[in-house]
C-alpha cells in the first residue's frame, strides 16, 4: 500500500490529537434533535397491544370499544397489512442451513413471544393510543411454550412453527486438525468446563423510535430514524413496502446510543411505516423502556461445554467448544440470528496458535425475544470461554497464567497467520500488548498484595484475557450472503467559497464520536482548521452510499474514504491554485486554510480567495480549466475478509465471600487499534466497553419465568452497570497500523465489552481458588457466587 | 408508557385535602414525592380517578423538637431530613440509613409520609421506624389518630390507613445517651433495593438491653426478629454464642424471595447483616 504518509506529520494534522467534539455543546445545551423531539403537521402517534402470552394461539380481536375512543385515528392488526407488506426472512446464505420462517410486522394467528405486537393503534397522542390498547379485547389460547434452548430439541418438546419438524435454526461444526488425537495423548492434562452466558440487552439512553412520513403524491417516504444503518433501511423498506428505493429517504440526526440494538428491522417500526403509508400522514412510535426490554433484541444466552487439553509445557494441544444458543422464535431481519454463534465459533481460541480444535454451533428457536447482534457479537462467550480454560488449564499444571499465554499466543513477528478456525490475522501484537498489560499494571505486585490481604481473610483476584476483535469487515460478512448491507463506505469533500470544507459520509454517528474524527481526518488532511469543517452523517438523500457504523468498521472504512476524498480534493485544489498562481502543483501545500510554497510554508492564497475566484469570477481563469472543488471516494477492505485487533485486559476484584458480592478494584485494558486517531474517543470507546462488560459480568440479565414472561422488565428490576461501583479503567495503545488502508486505522469500539467479562470471570475463579470452588455463569450475581460455594 | 386518565386536584391546605379524600365513591391516590407512584401509574399498575398533590400542603412540611420527642410531618422529603441539625443530633439512625435510600435524585423528592404510605416492605423507613418504636399520626376529614409503627405496616403495599385517611406526621423519640444504634443493607448496586436489610436498636449495649432487630427486603413487611432479641438480652455481645442464636432464630423466620436472592439467600444474607451490624455497634 503507498499512500502519502505525511498527513501524519504535517503541521496542522488532527490525527492522534485528543481533539473535543464539536457538537459536545450542542448536546450537553438539550439542542439536540432526537427522533422524538420531530413534531410534524398532522402527525398521529403509534401503541401496540403486545402479546402477554409467550405463545398463544390468536382466537379473536375485537377492536370496537377501542374503534370508539374518540381520538382513535385507526387500528391494525396483523391481517391488515397482508396487502402492503411484504414477508421478510432472516437468513444469510452464507450461512447454510440457516432457516427461519417469514415474519411480518404483527403477529398473524399465532403470538410467539410475550411482548410480540399484536394489534397497532394509531391516535392523536400516544396517551389516547395507549388507552385504546387497553380496551381492545384479544382473546387468546395459551399454548406450550419452548424457553429452555437446553430441551428445545428433545423429541417431546412441542414445536414453534409447525413447518419445521423441530426446534433447530441452524447448525455448524468446524474441526480442524486432529482434536480426537491430541485429547487422547498421555502428556495433557485435560480441563473441561461449562460456561453459561444470561441473556442481556443493550438498554439505549434514547429507545427506538420512528417518525415516518409518506408523500402520495410523489410516492416517496421519509423514515426518521434512531440508528445506526440509514442505506440498510432505506434499501429493506423499499423492498418491504413495495416503493423505489430513491424514493425513500432514511434521516438519522442525533441518537441516543445504538450498541448494535438499532440495526434491525423491527415489527413495530415496519408497521409505523405501512401506516404512515396507507394514512398518508406522518405516525410517530417511540419505544418506551417497558417495551423496549421485550421487544429491542436480546444478545448472548449461550451454553458452551468446552474442554482444553495442554502439555506440561504448556502449549496447548487441543481445543473443543459445544455452543448451544437460543435466538427466540425467529431469525432476525436482515441481519439474522446467526452471527453470534457463528462468530463463538470463528473467534475462541482465536489469539492462540491452536493446531487441534473443534466446534460446534446449535442455534435453536424458543418463546422469547429475539436475539440478534448486540455490541461485541459473540466476542464475550468466544474470549470466557477460551480465556476461562486456559487459565483452569495454567493451574491444573501449576504455570503462571501470564506464562502459559506467553506460550500460546501467536508471536508478534510471524503474521499474516491464519487460525484454527480459519481466520486470517494479520497487524497483531499480542505479545507486545501482554508484556505492556503485565508492566503496565503491577502484575508482580498485584501478587503480593494477594497473598497478603488472603492472611488477613480478603480474598483478591487477578485475571486476565487475551484477546482480538473482528472490525472494518469486507463484504464476507453480510453482502456475500445476500442482504442489502453495504461494506463499503463513501465521503464527498466539498470546498465552498468562503474557504470551508463540507463533508458528507455514509457512517453514522450514535455518540461515540464518529463525526469528530471525520473533521479531525477531512482537516489535517485536506490542510484546514477543524472549525471549518462541517460534517453530514444520517441522510441517505444527501450522504454517499455506505454501511453505517457497525462492526467496528467507522474509523477504519468511512475514516479512510474520508481520507482518500480530502486527498483527491486536496490534490484539485492545488491544481487550481497552480494555475492561478503560475506555480506547480506539486510546489504548493496547503495548511491552516491558505495554499503555500510547500518548501518555505509562506502563504500564496487563502483558500476563501481561491474559492471566491473559481465560483464567481471563473472569467479570471483560462477557458480549459474546469474546477472541481468537490471530490467523493469510496473504500472497502479488499484483502481480508475482516482487519482484526488485539487487546490484553486485565481485571483485579475482591469478593466478599461472605455475602457473594464482588467489587471491582481496577481494570487494566491494553488495545492495538492500529492508529489512534483521537486517544480521548478511543479511551472512552473502551471504558464504556469495558463498562458494558462489567454489566454482562455481574449485573445485566433478562430474567425468564418458566413460561416466558420476562421479570424484570423495568430499569428497577433489570441492573445496569452504575458509575458507583465501576472501577478506574486503565488504558493504554500499541499502534500496530493495519496495512489494509493509508490511514491505518482498526476499530476499537467492541474490545472493551468481548474481552472485559473473561478478565473478570479468571479474576473471581482467582480469588475463589483458596476456597477450592469456580464459577462459569454469567452474571455472576452474589446469590449465584454463594451457590457455588455451597452456602445456600 | 401514558398513565391512564385521571382526575388532578392539588389542594393548598390539610382541610382541603381532607375534604377531597372523605369520598368513598371514588378510587383515590394521593401524590407525596411520587418516586413509585408516578412509575406505578405509567405501568399503568395504579390506575386511581383522582390524584389529590398534597405538594402544595405546607403545613405537612416539617420537622420538629418537642420534649423527648422529634415529629416530622408527612412531606418532609428525604434530602431535608439529611440536611436537618434536629435530625443528626435526635436521631442517629437516620442518619446512618439515610445515604442508603435510593439516590440524592431520589431523595431530593421523596417524603417520609410517602414511604410510611406505600408500606413497600423492601423499603427502608418502615424498617427504621418499627425499630425506633415510632407513632404515625394519621388524619381524616373526622378524626385523628395514633398507630404505633409495629402496628402500622402490615402487609405488602398494606397498612392501617383507613378510609378518608392520610399520614399527618411520625413521631420518634430523641436518642438518649447510652441508645446504640445500627443499619446495613446489601444491594447489588448502590441505591438498590436490599437483598437484605436490618435496622437495629439497643438501649444499651454492654450489656445488651431493650433491643430491637428489624429485618426488611426480605418478607412482606419489616419484621422484628424476637426470638434473637431475647436470646442476647442482658448479655454481653462478644459472647460466641451471640452469632449462633441469632442464626436459630432465623430459621423459625419466614423469608420471602425474590429476583436477586431467593429465600435461602436471604435467610443466609440476614445472618451477614445481623452479625456485621452488631459488630458495629460494639
């Protein structure tokens, strides 16, 4: 890859600066524009009568009483849109053998989780169409419901979709070199486990919300979106409903935190679009926090049984995982349900060079809520699971577990490498990370103190987990198998008269600061000062074609484009100033917003006044020059399937042994995201990743009665992490450049969350190991870590 | 997440409000600070005709130092019983309990009266208030009256508020010198409901005398654990067979679960608290 690499040293570059953001003060002012704060003329708004069984045969809906509540402008149910909507099937061919039946907005017939929409209405208020909901009488016939993934596939279990002779949605095995072999050999030591992982959501400050406008007389819709993939959406609904796809447009400005939750397709939202379509008048839906927890998409709920086999020497002679996982009753649209567990298997083990492994994958559908793919897909399970057996592994044959990792771990001068499960790595530094990690935060010490505080009755421990992150995917990820989910992203850089620099980019920005580091790449390298910068994200009338923000693929695939486009534009710049200024293009830079001698920096011309002579007095100029003061780039990785991190985390607690409760006493999180474009984002990203970790580790649970009515629906009863107990994140980089791309940037969005709850599974198995007792279950609530001891 | 239609009257005086709530023909809440009250309507879990907002009742905004004892009227909020001189000197136990309730948002709106009210066993004040031996005065449109704490609460969500009636104020006795006091709770997180929780008082503590432990979060209201409050009466806690007594007396208890701590757990988890709490105290 060549490319020019002195953006990075220029004088004004904003990359690798700790730039703020530049809309921070827009949001902390309350100006931002939500969804929810849109009011638009003739706008009626969206409640939906939920199913309260988890499966239950529809026998009758009567809507009258609910028909005669004044302020009721219509009411739907699931037969009412057969006309309007196509059905939409969740599955990727790539993977085979995925099946999932076709799903509509409401419910038809049959209601297969409690919380599933039933009958829609639509009101003058949200209030009128509440209580409406509450006098429309559905008469339903409960029916068996199939919640425990682990019986879904017995034989006498009853059936969720009468098409199918089972339970199973999706089945794999990867086997790669001889694991029957290598388990059966006389110098291993064998540790074999099971991992259980709760399901949890991710719970959004701004839920899911929709306004959704539909123009009949040019037959085009306008969808205003909270989330995180506006072409995505714009290209299913247009499928879906049946209109062009330039006919809708797709507009998400501020979102209130997305973490892969806003990336669906939704019954709910899909019929606040029919509606708006066949009322022809703006609906609004906003998801409140109740249905928010029974209706945004569930993650993990996996049982892994997973066994290691390790020499005496340490190296790691085998690696065999069973994961079992249940979706809810269908495949999510469009990205399905099967990522997840696709992901477990490609990624355990991944940091390590394994020559023997085995894995099998069983998706199975079930009475809850759907699954789908939230922040770090598959990451979590993938790194407890392999982390938590190595270190089991490391004290069965009584080795340091940042010994036997140093064995394990593919060296850091040896890539590209390719993994037992078939992944190819490249730009990775686990070694170097690891020796920083163990520096970094004492390990030596942090030793002592625990020997220490054990003979006074504290029982600490330390743990650790090596991991990688698959970010900036390729096309093999989604496009190869069929659904309209772009890899590759745009940016259109635009120089105005005044001297500014426009910019427009198909990323998205969810909070996380997306649209900073397009300014920070579009001014350094273009050679502006970043308050010249403006940014457009979230419009696919006005954005180029592109992904979104998923996957950890912004920075990395959109922050190139972006780069690309600023160094074209740049490029055409010159040559305009060249030919006003009777000067070579190639003895010209441009810096701070003025065009000067690249080898003295003296200015030649503002920006502004070039600007001003090409659009308004372009007489100036001779007749066959024609500037283009506006360049656009695309960018996709094309070399590997996906630009994989790495990352050392450690985590170091205290259970009180007595009450089960764990305190987390600092975390340590060592990240190669290749380049580091702006260390406060990135920091941040992995703090509220490692924070979301925590969550899954120890508070976050979507708790199930046996018949599948969800608890703990309410953020009284479902525990997020809280800045009280959190500890001090530590952090700090490696910059291992990805050779994928000039800018070299890899994602760094997820590391925080896949890696944090191995860290802190190995760090409460460390300090319960005098206790002679371990826990693999997540979350490791007090009264799951007293079990396991025997206390109650 | 709308709350059903209900009618809306925010009287400015005790007499008023009274006169609104003596209707027997209608489904009546009254609105203190509204920390559950105003969740429980929008889950639609309380769906009353009329709100009568005693926030405009000033004349329940108090608290006050008369003789041996401290009244707090019904609408003093939590934050103003932290910041209150009367309160840290009279009444330690507050004091120790009060950074446990909830969050400062929390308790920057919600009131004693509101707490005593709602009788949620899981909550904090009923607990502190049975063990202080507190009276709560309650009010009708006709009457007024006096409800020892220990008869006051008596089920979940249930009290012995008549109808036509409201909390008017609690009334605690002033600490005295040798009265020893403690409280703990375990949460999963800060500001959490308890998986367990206890309030405890003593007399005096070496030895041992007129000791009260209230068990809360884990039954369906406050309850005093009597049989260890016997057992260690008189005696000197350091005794090894403090722990042990209070242990038996937890299996005769009925302990109700829920979603963070089954019953068996808090059986286990009152014994931490007790036994920690009293190793405070000493």
């Amino acid at each position: 890859m060549t490319g020019p690499l002195n953006i990075f040293d220029k004088p004004n570059s904003y990359i690798g600066r700790s730039v703020s953001r530049p809309e921070a003060q827009r949001l902390i002012e309350g100006r931002g524009q939500y969804v929810d704060d849109l009011q638009l003329p003739r706008m009626v708004h969206a409640a939906f009568a939920r199913s309260p069984y988890a499966h239950a045969k529809i026998i009758n809906i009567n809507k009258s009483e609910a028909e005669k509540l004044p302020g009721v402008v219509a009411i739907f149910d699931g037969a009412d849109f057969v006309d309007h909507v196509s059905p939409y099937v969740g599955t990727l061919t790539h993977l085979q053998g995925l099946r999932s039946p076709p799903q509509m907005p409401l419910a038809i017939d049959t209601a297969r989780w409690q919380g599933e929409p039933v009958v829609m209405v639509v009101a003058q208020s949200r209030a009128i169409a509440e209580d409406a909901c509450a006098l429309i009488d559905i008469e339903f016939e409960p029916l068996e419901a199939v919640c425990d993934a682990e019986t879904a596939l017995e034989l006498d279990s009853p059936v969720i979709h009468d098409e199918y002779e089972n339970n199973r949605a999706w089945e794999r095995i990867v086997d790669s070199g001889n694991v029957d072999d290598a388990f059966a050999r006389d110098d291993v030591t064998v540790v074999e486990r099971t991992f259980n992982f709760a399901r949890h959501t991710g719970v959004t400050l701004e839920p899911r919300a929709s306004v959704v406008e539909f123009n009949p007389s040019e037959n085009a819709l306008t969808y205003h979106y909270s989330g995180q993939a506006p072409h995505m959406m714009q290209a299913i609904l247009s499928k879906i409903l049946n209109l062009h796809e330039e006919n809708i447009r797709v507009i998400a400005k501020d979102v209130g935190g997305s973490f892969g939750i806003k990336i669906h397709l939704y019954g709910d939202e899909l019929a606040t679009a029919a509606a708006a379509k066949i009322l022809k008048r703006p609906v609004k839906f906003v998801a409140d926090r109740n249905e928010s927890f029974v209706s945004d998409i569930h993650a993990r709920d996996h049982r892994v049984k997973g066994r290691i086999a390790v020499a005496q020497s340490g190296e790691i002679a085998a690696l065999e995982i069973d994961d079992l996982t249940g979706i809810g009753p269908y495949s999510m649209y469009p990205r399905s349900s099967g990522i997840e567990c696709n992901q477990v298997l490609n990624l355990t083990g991944a940091p390590y060079a394994i020559e023997n492994y085995r894995a099998k994958g069983t998706i199975v559908f079930q009475n809850k809520n759907m699954m789908c793919q939230y922040r770090a897909v598959g990451h979590p399970i993938a790194m407890a699971v392999a982390d938590g057996l190595l270190e089991s592994a490391a004290h069965e044959i009584n080795m340091d577990v940042v010994e036997i990792r140093r064995k394990n771990l593919f060296r850091d001068n040896n890539y590209p490498v390719t993994t037992a499960a078939g992944m190819k790595l490249d730009d990775l530094s686990h070694q170097k990370a690891l020796e920083k990690l163990v520096s970094f935060m004492d390990y030596d010490g942090l030793r002592k103190d625990q020997v220490g505080a054990r003979e006074q009755g504290v029982y600490r421990g330390i743990g650790f987990v090596s991991m990688v992150e698959v970010t900036n995917p390729s096309p093999m990820f989604y496009g190869i198998g069929g659904a309209p989910i772009s890899a590759q992203d745009g940016a259109t850089v635009r120089l105005d008269a005044a001297g500014a620099l426009h910019v427009s980019s198909s990323i998205t920005e969810q909070g996380q600061g997306t649209n900073t580091i397009i300014a920070q790449i579009a001014a350094g390298v273009f050679g502006v000062d970043m308050d010249r910068v403006k940014v457009t994200t979230g419009d696919t009338a006005t954005t180029p074609y592109g992904g979104g923000t998923w996957a950890s693929r912004g920075a990395g695939i959109g922050g190139e484009a972006v780069l690309l486009a600023s160094n074209a534009l740049k490029e055409q710049v010159l040559e305009v100033a060249g030919v006003i200024l009777q000067s070579s293009a190639e003895n010209l830079d441009i810096e701070h917003g003025l065009v000067v001698d690249s080898e003295n920096r003296t200015e030649r011309i503002s920006l502004g006044d070039l600007g001003k002579i090409v659009y308004y007095r372009g007489n100036e100029l001779p007749s066959d020059v024609t500037p283009e003061l506006i360049a656009t780039r695309h960018f996709r990785v094309t070399d590997i399937p996906f630009v994989f991190t790495n990352g050392a985390m450690a985590a170091h607690v205290e259970v009180d042994i007595e009450t089960g409760l764990v305190k987390v006493l600092d975390f340590w999180a060592v990240e190669d995201c290749g380049r580091v474009i702006n260390p406060k984002l990135v920091d941040e990203q992995i703090r509220g990743g490692v924070v979301q970790g925590i969550g899954g580790a120890f508070y976050e649970e979507c708790i199930y009665s046996d018949d599948g009515q969800l608890q703990n629906a309410s953020m009284a009863d479902y525990l997020v992490p809280m800045a009280a107990e959190m500890p001090d994140i530590h952090i700090a980089h490696i910059e291992t450049p990805t050779k994928t791309s000039v800018l070299g940037a890899k994602g760094a969005g997820e590391a925080g969350t896949g890696g944090a709850p191995a860290a802190l599974m190995n760090a409460v198995n460390d300090a319960l190991r005098p206790l002679n007792t371990s826990i693999y279950q997540m979350p490791m609530t007090p009264q799951r870590i007293l079990k396991a001891q025997g206390t109650v | 997440m709308k709350a059903a239609d209900f009618a809306y009257e925010k009287p400015v005086d005790l007499a008023s409000a009274l006169d609104l709530l003596n209707d027997e023909d209608r489904d009546i809440q009254l609105l203190a600070g509204g920390q559950s009250l105003m969740p429980m309507m929008n889950f639609r879990l309380a769906q009353p005709e009329l709100l009568i907002d005693l926030n405009g009742v000033d004349e329940l905004n108090f608290i006050e130092e008369e003789g041996e004892v401290i009244t707090i009227g019904a609408m003093a909020r939590y934050s103003q019983l932290q910041a209150s001189p009367i309160i840290s000197q009279h009444v330690p136990l507050f004091t120790l309990a009060l950074p446990h309730i909830a969050h400062a948002a929390v308790r920057n709106r919600g009131t004693i009266g509101g707490s005593v009210a709602l009788a949620d066993p899981a909550a904090e004040m009923p607990a502190l208030l049975i063990a202080l031996g507190a009276t709560i005065t309650v009010i009708s449109k006709s009457a007024e009256r006096e409800i020892s704490a220990r008869d006051f609460f008596i089920g979940i969500y249930e009290t012995a508020l008549g109808n036509g009636e409201l909390v008017k104020s609690v009334t605690v006795p002033k600490a005295k010198k040798d009265n020893v006091y403690g409280f703990y709770e375990l949460t999963r997180r800060h500001g959490d409901y308890a998986m367990a929780g206890v309030a405890i008082a003593a007399g005096s503590i070496d030895p041992v005398s007129d000791l009260k432990i209230v068990l809360f979060s884990v039954s369906d209201k406050p309850r005093r654990l009597k049989d260890a409050e016997a057992v260690l009466d008189g005696k000197d806690l350091d005794n090894a067979d403090a722990h042990a007594s209070v242990k038996r007396a937890l299996t005769k208890f009925e302990f109700q679960g829920d979603l963070n701590a089954d019953a068996k757990t808090k059986q286990h988890l009152a014994g931490v608290v007790i036994k920690r709490t009293l190793e405070g105290m000493v």
